[in-house]
C-alpha cells in the first residue's frame, strides 16, 4: 500500500517524502512557520499573559519611536 501526501492525499514521492513534490513539502512548512501546527495546553493563557508583560518590558525599554530610556 503506497502512502499518501499528508496535504493532498496524491502517492508520495521518495525524493519528498512523506510528500508528492516541493510544492506540498513548502506548504507544509509554510504552516509549520505560521504556526498551524499548535498544540493547546492548559497554561497558554499563562503564558500568554507572561509574554504580554514581556512585551510592555520590552516597549517601556526600547519604545517604538526609536528613542531609548536612560
């Protein structure tokens, strides 16, 4: 049984594999890169908040106008 590409179902290719071609290949790392591929857990919304703070830190000591805190 021949496997299929995981984005469109066509017979994989052995240069590409588990995929058909470069195209299927390049779509799945454009999702890998976008982050399609997330898996949920319970402390996201930690987290979440965690890098929010992060980022006030971040914008307090280097703000977007391009001046710097002294």
């Amino acid at each position: 049984m021949a496997s299929k590409c995981p984005i469109c179902g066509k017979a994989t290719v052995a240069e590409y594999k588990p995929f058909c071609s470069a195209r299927c290949a390049d779509v799945d790392l454009g999702r890998w890169l976008g982050g399609n591929y997330r898996i949920a857990s319970e402390d996201s919304d930690e987290q979440e908040e965690a890098l929010q703070e992060l980022e006030k830190l971040i914008d307090s000591e280097f703000p977007p106008d391009g001046t710097t805190r002294h």
